[in-house]
C-alpha cells in the first residue's frame, strides 16, 4: 500500500440493509499534485473533502493553508491544469478577491480550498506555484 494513501472509514454504517465492505470505505478522488521543479506526487483522498485538505492530508509541499480553509490567506493558491477547468469551474467572487493577494496568478489559478473533491474530478491535476506570497 502507498504511504501516501489515506483510507478514510465511516463511522456509520449505511442506512439500509447489510454493511459491506464497499460501503465502508468513501469513495476516493486520485490527485496529481506538481511541484515548480516538475516533481509530481500522486494522492487519493476522500470525496467530499477539498483539494486543499488532500494536499495537507499528503504533506503536499508548497501548499500552506494557513486560514484552514476559511478563503482567507490565498496561501493554497494552485494552478489547475487547463485539461481540468470546466470540471472545477471558476473561482467564486470571494474566491476571486482572495486570489489578488496570492503571487504570480494566471488562468487557471485557483485557491484549491475552495475546490471539492467529487468523483468528477478523478485524474485532477493541478500545479503548486513556486511560492505563495
Ligand atoms: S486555505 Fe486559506 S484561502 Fe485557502
């Protein structure tokens, strides 16, 4: 097993009839996270959590999240690689703003706190900038 994978186990059985073993583990989004020297790491985290939280989840290098997710430091700021813009969609008015305090923004620049992990999103890529502020 990977050491960079996290297996989350619910702690509720599903609602309706019988507990399989499919049904105790979430499902999982891979994650392609590549550092500015071109080194990549690939994570698996669990849907329903964010990009950002992944990253923190894997020691995600360059990824600081310093307000916890809150959309308030700009320092989980990413590039999305351009293969993957529809599916994460465009960053939120708050989101925007917040982007103006993050260095070197460009298209496809996101905060990745504010970008939920769904199936959708399996296979995501996304670029760590060479430095956050
Ligand atoms: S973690 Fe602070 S804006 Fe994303």
């Amino acid at each position: 097993m990977p050491a960079n994978l996290i297996i989350p186990f619910r702690s509720q059985p599903p609602k309706s009839g019988l507990f399989s073993l499919k049904d105790a583990y979430a499902t999982m989004t891979k994650i392609t996270f590549i550092q500015p020297d071109g080194e990549s790491q690939t994570v698996e985290a669990e849907n329903g959590l964010t990009v950002m939280e992944a990253a923190k989840l894997n020691d995600i290098a360059g990824i600081e999240a310093e307000c916890g997710g809150a959309c308030a430091c700009a320092t989980c700021h990413v590039y999305v690689d351009e293969a993957w813009r529809d599916k994460t969609g465009k960053a939120a008015d708050m989101e925007e703003d917040m982007l103006d305090f993050a260095f070197d923004v460009r298209e496809g620049s996101r905060l990745c706190c504010q970008i939920k992990i769904t199936d959708a999103l399996d296979g995501l890529v996304v670029r760590v900038p060479a430095k956050q502020f």
